[in-house]
C-alpha cells in the first residue's frame, strides 16, 4: 500500500512539474504569433486536450476489448474512468476552440471539420456516460463495453468523413501541416503541453479507476 | 444454420407485420412530421431549386428522427416473458437472432422511408423522378446500415432503466458518419450537373458502413445477449 | 521582442496548484481507504 501512495505521489509530481514548465513556455517565454497575436496561446492548452481525448478513447478501446474477453472489473473501471475524463477533455477542447474562434475570427462555431468532429466525438462520449448511468446495472458493464468499441472504431471514421464534406473556407488554422510552426519554441512548447495534459490524463484515468473499485469493495463489505 | 435463420427471419416478419405496430407508427409519424417541416421549409419562400437543395436535409433528418423512435420498441416482444432467452437456449446463434431482427427492422423501417420521401416530395414540390433508382439504392443501403446498429442499440435500451428514452443518446452519435454519409451522397445525387455513382466518396463510405456495422453486430451482439 | 504575461501565468499557476493538491489529496484518501479495506479483508479471514 505505501509503494502504491509512493508512485502517486511520484506521477502527480512529475505531471505537476511538467504543467508547470509547460505553463512557464506558455506565457513566459514563448513570443506573441504574427498574425493572431496572444490569443494563439490558447492552442497549446487546445491541442494538448485534443490529444489527451484521443488517448482516452484509445484506452476505452483496449480496456473495453479486455472486458469482453476476461469479463474483469479493472478493465470495466478504467473504461468507465476512460470515458469520463475523456469526455472533460473533449469539452475543454470544444471550449477552448470557440473562444479562441470568437475572438481571432469572430464566430463561435464554424460547420468545418475539426470542430465538427470534436463536436461529433464529444456526443459519441455523451453517449457512452448516458448509458453508463441509466443502463441496466447487471449488463451495463458489457453495453457499454461494446458501444465503447462502436464508438473507438468511430472515431477515425468521423476525423477522415468530416474532412471530406464540401467547406466554404477553411477557418481552423492549418497550424502544423502547413510549416506554420516554423519557431522551435513553438514546437517544444506544443511538445511540452501535450505531454502534460496527456500526463494529467493518464494520472485522472488511474485514480478515477480505483475510486470506482475502492467503491465496489466498499460496497460489497457493507452487505 | 440456414433453417433457423429462415425460420427467424419469418418469424420476425411476421410479428411486425401482424402487430403492425412500428410500420403503423411510422408511417403516422412521418405524415404528422412531414407535415411540419414541409410548412417549416415553405415558410421561407425559398425558389424550387432550393427547395430541391433542403429535399435530402429534410428526408434524412426525418428519417434518423422517426426510425429512432420505434425501432426502440423491436426487442420488446421478445423480452417479455423472457422469450429471448428461451430462443438463445434452443441453441440458435445470437448472431442469428441478431441478422433476423435486423432484416426484418430493415423492411420495416423502409417501408415507412419509402412512404416519408413520396409525402415529403409532394408537400414540398419535388420531382424526384429523374433520381429514383439511384435515391432508392442510397435508401436501401442508409436503412440496412441504420438497422444493423439500431438492432444492436435498440437491445441495449429495451433492457435500461429509461427503455427508449435512451436510445437516441447511444445511437446517434454513433451513427454520425452514416448521417452525413447518407445526407452527401442524396445531395451528390440531386445537385445535378456532377455524374453520379457509387464509386464516388459517399456513396462509397455507405457501403463500407453497412459491412462494419454488420459485422460489429454479428460480433459482439451474442456478448449482450448472454448476460 | 518576446511577450510575456505575469498575471495570467501566476493565475493560471494558482489554479493548477489548487488542481493538483486536490488530486494529491484524491490520491492520499484513496489509498487510506484500500489499506482500510485489506486490513478488514484480513481480519475477515482471520
């Protein structure tokens, strides 16, 4: 049990250190962008989400893959933690790109792919916490193993689909396909954020987990 | 194998089509609803070009909106008096009761779409002549994918606290690339001017979603059912 | 010329401070809990 507090203490620290540089980079030494000017540093906590998101569905994927297969309770708890926290990075990444296009472009939402496909995979998540909690309690860990998949397989389907849909313009700033990251501090800076709040994704994937289990274990003692 | 199958298969067909329960819905719903959009889009005093360029964003939108609706109900029989469970214990493969229910959701939620694309063409003045067999095949191929899900989905809300409430919450979003799949190759279709054909990019992506949700459906439904 | 933005950095430092000394007391209480658990799981078995 102390090795257990000690390796939490251990990943809290150094996600907390690297949070911290990541927010030094972010508004201490990284210099304003040309054409957007300060609003941009909102990318960095934007991209870093969107990558945290991704790698939560990746874990609802595998750890939903693994229930089926061992019907285990730990692959259950981490799907659902998964899922949750997931769908929390998924809103700050919808938040976080429309303030950051009200402000650089005027609009709060714009129909063109990327947003449109966070949109779609934060309701995919939605759907997932839904039937998680009005499920029937004796078979909602196997739905929603298995709508966790539906919805993993989904999600490339969406990204590439939605790329594909006929735009009026292109709003959303081709940041890193285009050369536009030409600066390296803009690049280590990306770097550092998304290692952070994947870090910090992964730390709240973990914990959530085991509130659910000490949770159950909690239960079965009682009865 | 085969036998059941068939056997399913009728037995499915013909459950709905006696009760006629989900077909009577349907059909009565896409009246009441066709009606409401086509006085919503004739609101606008749009020319009939544009009013031809809304068609598909109205057909498909009734469409997701009504065959939600009731294909919640399709399990219901079968969970009552624990029907289900005594079929799966005769030996039948779940995937079987799974690709049962699903044609016969399939011909039932395509008969009520055929019935909502006619009303809707004629409240809205839409000729759909010129695209009829080509609006027919995107139709049969965005009913059968939406059925292979919905089935799959439809079980898992029979059997939840909120029953059908919750059914538009995990299914809908799931279905997401079928609905912008089936809205841009409609579009494609009547736009006119573009040549038109299914090895194009959305007609294309209709095709590859009915073979994963059939094949996700035929996996991983017997994981539900034997709980 | 670099740009830099104190107040918004010890802002937001604040705030990720908060968050992460609430998730070090998550992680303090869960683990309290677990040991709590097994201690009474092995006096069960006892």
């Amino acid at each position: 049990m102390k090795n257990l507090l000690r390796i939490d203490i251990l990943a809290i620290s150094l996600t907390g250190i690297i949070i911290a540089y990541a927010n030094y980079l972010v508004f201490m030494v990284v210099p304003n962008e040309r054409i957007m000017g300060a609003v941009q540093r909102i990318f960095y906590f934007h991209v870093g989400s969107a990558i945290a998101c991704y790698v939560a569905f990746g874990i609802v994927f595998v750890s939903s893959l693994a229930y089926l297969a061992r019907r285990d309770r730990v692959s259950d708890a981490i799907s659902e933690a998964a899922a949750e926290v997931g769908f929390v990075f998924a809103s700050i990444v919808l938040l976080s790109g429309m303030i950051w296009g009200k402000v650089a472009w005027n609009t709060w939402f714009n129909w063109e792919p990327r947003l449109v496909s966070f949109l779609l995979l934060w309701m995919i998540f939605l759907g997932y916490i839904f039937l998680r909690a009005f499920g029937e309690p004796s078979r909602v860990a196997t739905q929603c193993a298995i709508i966790g998949i539906i919805g993993a397989l989904m999600v490339p389907v969406v990204i590439f689909s939605v790329k594909l849909l006929p735009q009026v313009f292109q709003l959303h700033p081709q940041v890193v396909e285009k050369q536009g990251l030409r600066e390296p501090l803009f690049v280590s800076t990306m770097f550092y954020s998304m290692g952070a709040l994947t870090l910090l994704n992964l730390v709240l994937i973990w914990l959530r987990a085991r509130i659910t289990l000490t949770d159950e274990k909690l239960n079965e003692e009682t009865w | 194998m085969m036998n059941s199958f068939v056997t399913l298969l009728r037995k499915d067909l013909t459950l709905e089509f006696r009760i006629k329960e989900m077909i009577a819905v349907y059909l009565a719903m896409s009246l009441i609803f066709s009606v409401v959009l086509a006085f919503g889009i004739s609101s606008a005093f749009l020319y009939q070009e544009e009013t031809l360029r809304l068609y598909p964003a109205a057909l498909w939108t009734l469409f997701f909106f009504i065959a939600t609706a009731t294909i919640g109900r399709s399990f219901e029989y079968e969970l009552e008096n624990n029907v289900l469970s005594a079929v799966v214990l005769t030996g039948v493969s779940p995937s079987l009761i799974y690709l049962s229910k699903s044609l016969s959701n399939s011909a039932v939620i395509g008969a009520g779409h055929f019935f909502s694309a006619v009303i809707l063409a004629i409240l809205l003045n839409v000729d759909l002549r010129p695209f009829a067999l080509n609006l027919a095949l995107i139709s049969i191929l965005s009913v059968t994918a939406y059925a292979f899900l919905g089935t799959l989905c439809a079980f898992f809300s029979s059997v939840s606290k909120l029953k059908h409430l919750l059914l538009p919450f995990i299914l809908l979003p799931l279905l997401f690339p079928l609905i912008l799949a089936s809205l841009e190759s409609t579009q494609l279709l009547i736009s006119g001017g573009i040549e038109f054909s299914f090895g194009a990019f959305w007609p294309s992506l209709l095709i590859f979603l009915n073979v994963v949700y059939l094949i996700l459906g035929l996996t991983l439904f017997k994981f539900a059912v034997r709980e | 010329m670099v740009d830099t933005f104190p107040g918004l950095f010890w802002g937001y430092t604040a705030i990720w401070a908060i968050l992460v000394l609430y998730i070090v007391r998550l992680a303090i209480r869960i683990n309290r809990l677990e040991k709590r658990i097994k201690s009474s799981e092995d006096s069960h078995k006892h």
